[in-house]
C-alpha cells in the first residue's frame, strides 16, 4: 500500500507546472534522509546496548545502509528495506517523467514487473522490479482518477478491499494484489475535502506516517527488552502492546511537528537560495 501511494503522489508533484527535476530531487533528500540517519543512528546505538552486534552489523555496512542503496539483504536498520526501493523509485520518476510522461512511467514500471516475471536478473535489478507494480498501480490510478472520480469513494474501494482480502487470505499470494491496490488508491483519491472534521485526525496521522513507519520498531525493541527482564501475567501483554502504540502515535506526532516539518520546509527553501539571483537577495535582505 506504501509504494502504491508513493505511485500515485509522485504523480501528483511531478504533474505541477513548476515542476523541475532538481528540486524534486532536493525534496526527497530532505524528506527521507534525516529521520532515516537519526533512526538508524539510534537503533545502532539500542542494539549495542541490548546485545551483541551480529556478524553484518559492522560500521561499514552502517555507513553503507546510511546511503539507502540496495542491499542484497536487509540493510542495518532492516526497515530501510522499502525506502531503498523509494529513492530508486525516486530517481525513475525524476529521469523519466519530465520526457515520456506519465505514460512514460508506466511503461517502464510494467515493462520491469514482466521482466521480473520472466527473465533472470542480476538481484539488484531483480529486488527492485519485484515491486514495481505496486508503484505502477499508484501510478495507473492517477492517471485514471479524472474518467472515474464519478464513481466516488465506496465503489472502488469495495472492490479494492474484496479483491485484497481474496488474494491475500483465499489464493494465498501477493502477485494479483496491485490489482487491489489500484482500486483502493482510486477510492481514496476520490475523498473531496470538504473541510470534514473527522478527516482532520486522519491528516494528522497521515502527515506522521512516516516517523511512524521508522519510529515503531525502536518502541517495541526498548518495550521487548524492558518486559524481558521481568516476569508479567500473560493478561498484561495487549495493554503494553496499546501502551506501545499510544507512545509510537506520539512520539511520532513529536517528530512530524518538530523534526520532520522544519527540515522538510528547509529543504523548500534550498532550490531557491541556490539561484545566484535569489541568493544574492536572501543576503542581501539578512543584511
């Protein structure tokens, strides 16, 4: 669902006039790297404490997972696995787009998934066109959403979640999920904002989403280890795990306000600082 969004928003920024593929690119940066660096940096330092490094947990291959390029295995801070797909993804987008289009995208993603299916790869190429049709259902759905916006939010998403549930707990696999996927992002894109207050909560989740995302395992890592060293009734173990969430939804709601939005909008602000004609402005209004 993860890259099927990151499909369908990377859609709706390239798809802006103003577009330009420097600034893209400077925003991903800003938007991934910093929370990645200080969460990686922090489950290194939890590991150290809680046990012994294990035989890849060495500096190199820190530094190494610390870039997001692809790893043949999980990276150090293993949860890095899907935002190494989202800056190949990433780049895909900035290359692509701006010459072939959306069509362009699309192409490339269903050309890698049939590929994938059907050819060996070298396993860099290989882990990355295995989710690329999740990114092409994100995609798909943009590209659709105006011919079906009359169809609303319930149709699709109905079809989405009936498709998913049959795949995933009947057939047993992931291969038809995209399919799923593309009608469910078709039925949430298709929400007007009305100003509705019962969106606002969800918004607030949605903006924390990715502190979420890597905050989670660093929580349930310090709860494991706390809960280990002392002996607690079975009954105990669903309100630590609510307690556990209630602490990821705010510490991540923390992070999103104070961490990630202030450097995300720096990161605005650079494209702009790097022009010599806004430079010389900014300077010359701090003086």
């Amino acid at each position: 669902m993860f890259f099927a969004i990151s499909g369908f928003v990377i859609c709706l920024v390239v798809s802006k006039p103003r577009f330009s593929v420097g600034t893209f690119l400077i925003n991903r940066v800003f938007r991934l790297y910093p929370l990645w660096l200080a969460t990686l940096t922090v489950f290194a330092v939890l590991a150290l404490l809680w046990r012994a490094p294990t035989e890849t947990e060495t500096l190199g291959y820190f530094l190494y997972s610390a870039t997001l390029l692809p790893t043949e295995h999980f990276p150090f801070y293993d949860i890095g696995w899907s935002l190494q797909h989202e800056m190949a993804f990433y780049l895909v987008a900035a290359v692509i787009t701006p010459i072939f289009g959306f069509y362009g995208i699309a192409a490339f993603l269903a050309a890698s998934t049939i590929a994938f299916h059907t050819i060996e790869m070298p396993w860099c190429f290989s882990s990355l066109a295995s989710y690329h049709s999740e990114f092409l259902a994100g995609v798909l759905a943009f590209m659709v959403r105006p011919k079906f916006a009359k169809l609303g939010f319930w149709l699709p998403f109905s079809i989405g979640f009936a498709s998913l549930w049959y795949f995933v707990a009947v057939w047993g696999g992931r291969n038809y999920v995209p399919i799923s996927l593309f009608f469910l992002i078709l039925g949430f894109s298709n929400i007007r904002d009305g100003n509705q207050r019962w969106l606002t909560p969800v918004e607030g989740i949605g903006d924390a989403s990715y502190s979420i995302y890597l905050i989670h395992p660093l929580v349930f890592l310090i709860a494991s280890a706390l809960v280990s060293k002392i002996h607690l009734p079975i009954w105990s173990q669903e309100p630590i795990r609510a307690m556990c969430f209630a602490v990821i939804i705010a510490a991540s709601l923390l992070s999103w306000r104070y961490f990630e939005k202030p450097i995300i909008q720096r990161g605005r602000l650079l494209p702009d600082l790097l022009r010599p004609n806004a430079a010389a402005a900014a300077i010359r209004s701090s003086q």
